[in-house]
C-alpha cells in the first residue's frame, strides 16, 4: 500500500506543468446557498475544463511527468467517461 501524500510542492509543480494546457476555471458562490448552510461555499467550476471535467488536469499532470522511453511506449486507460477522454486528449 502507497503512503505516497502531495505536499504543497508537488502541487504548484503540477499546477506549473500542466498551466500551458488547462484552462482556469471560474471558482463562483451562491449567497443562497451560503445563508442556508449557515458557512461561505466556493465552486469550482471544472465544467469549463477541457472534457468537462477536473480529470483533465490529472491525466494532463501524468503524461507531462513521463519520461521519454516510457511516453514512447504510450499510455493505456479503462474508462468509458471523463478520465479516458482526458487522457487521450492529454496524450496528443
């Protein structure tokens, strides 16, 4: 089993990878919704990501982080949703 944890590092790395190929998203808020849950909620709005979806930018982080021997060989998903949509977008 992996103890593997992001450190805050790890992040602004990834976040620096994959910048050429994400979109920033919008984070939004709904006063409504604040004031019924009694605590500020922030969204954010990974609808507007490549795919649709936040998955984009993991897959995105992945491939950017292969080496050159194992992106040669290429890359292999199952999944019938976001994640392969997103790798195989990624993998271009």
């Amino acid at each position: 089993m992996s103890t593997y944890a992001a450190t805050l590092d790890d992040v602004r790395a990834a976040a620096q990878r994959i910048a050429p190929y994400a979109h920033i998203t919008p984070v939004m808020t709904c006063s409504e919704l604040d004031a019924r849950s009694g605590r500020s909620l922030f969204f954010k709005c990974e609808i507007f990501q490549k795919v649709g979806a936040f998955k984009f930018r993991g897959a995105c982080n992945a491939v950017m982080k292969l080496d050159d021997a194992a992106a040669a060989a290429g890359v292999v998903t199952h999944s019938s949703g976001n994640h392969a949509q997103a790798l195989a977008l990624a993998a271009r």
